[in-house]
C-alpha cells in the first residue's frame, strides 16, 4: 500500500487551488502560501514528496485519498524528472553543475492544470480564473524550486567536518547511487 499525504484532511486549514492544497512551505520568502498561514510543522509538502519519493516509486498504483496527495503526486514527478535530468548528463554533474540544472528545470515553463501536457491532467481540474491560475503556477513554481533545492542536499550530502579545505571536495563530490538508482522509475507510470 501507497504513502499518502499527510494534508489531506488539511482542505479547511489551507486554501484549495485547482484541486490541489496550497500548503505553506518552510521558506524565508514563501510566495503563494504565506508564513502567517504555516502551522508550526517541521515537514512541509516538499519535505514529504522527498521523503515518500522512493517508497512510492515501488508502487503500480495509487488511490487519492485528498487534495494533498494530489500535491505529493505532483512533487514526486517533479523530483523523477530532476533525477532523470541529471543521470542523463554523461559525466554526471558536480553539486555545482546539478544545481544549476535544478534550477533551470524549476523554471522552465510548465504546463498548469487544464493546459495541455499536465502530468496530473484527469485529476486536478483547470483554474477558475486568471487570480487561481496566476496563484497555482506561482505555488507549483515554489514547490519545485524548493524540491530542486532539498533535493540537491540528498543527492549531493555535506560531510560533517566544516573546513574550508572540504568545500572544494562537496563541490565536486557525486551523486548518491542510491538516489539517481531511481532515475528510471516511472511513478504510475508516468513522466514529470
């Protein structure tokens, strides 16, 4: 059995976008999803799609519980769409060189619900009007610029010792093999 999202029975604490909650992240500039709305929590949607990311790459199936699986879904094809990125460069990126990538995927342009070529298109319905769909591409946007970021600090560890001689081994290090393993998983079967 699937992971699902623990906001799922959030729908009344944070607003409903497309179908989809507009959970706060824990950022220092939240965007969309202001830090007034944030409950404290020390997990936050991003934080939840990196941790079920594996887990739920071994499942065929999914059954939607809420509107927040529908975010973890989104999340978890984002992230498969960041590893794949990144096992496809031959030699696999430095920290540095990945980060860029990240950052460049996070930004491209992305379909939104309702547009043609949404991973998500038969489950999150098309934004209501200009306001909803300016709220969800800046709240998606967020989302995966954070999860290219938490992302970063899995695939790329920092060693514990802090010397300055080590910044330059971090920079260069590889990828954890255990993370990019999943870079040709499809997540029900779809791609990000």
């Amino acid at each position: 059995m699937a992971y699902h999202s623990r906001f799922n029975d959030s729908a009344d604490r944070y607003r409903v976008c497309c179908g989809c909650l507009i959970v706060p992240l824990n950022v220092p500039n939240s965007g969309s999803a202001t830090p007034e709305d944030a409950d404290g929590a020390t997990l936050d949607p991003v934080d939840e799609a990196i941790e079920l990311f594996r887990p739920n790459s071994l499942f065929r199936s999914f059954d939607i519980r809420g509107p927040g699986d529908k975010l973890l879904i989104y999340l978890i094809l984002f992230i498969n769409s960041c590893l794949r990125r990144l096992a496809e460069r031959k030699p696999v990126p430095n920290r540095e060189e990945a980060r860029t990538l990240l950052f460049a995927l996070a930004h491209d342009r992305f379909p939104l619900p309702g547009h043609a070529g949404f991973p998500l298109g038969a489950l999150m319905l098309p934004p209501a009007n200009k306001e909803e769909e300016e709220v969800m591409r800046g709240y998606l946007r967020q989302c995966r610029e954070e999860a290219g970021r938490r992302l970063l600090d899995r695939l790329y560890p920092v060693p514990c010792s802090g010397s300055a001689s080590n910044e330059g081994a971090v920079a260069a290090a590889v990828p954890n093999k255990h993370w990019l393993a999943f870079a040709n998983r499809r997540f029900l079967d779809k791609a990000g």
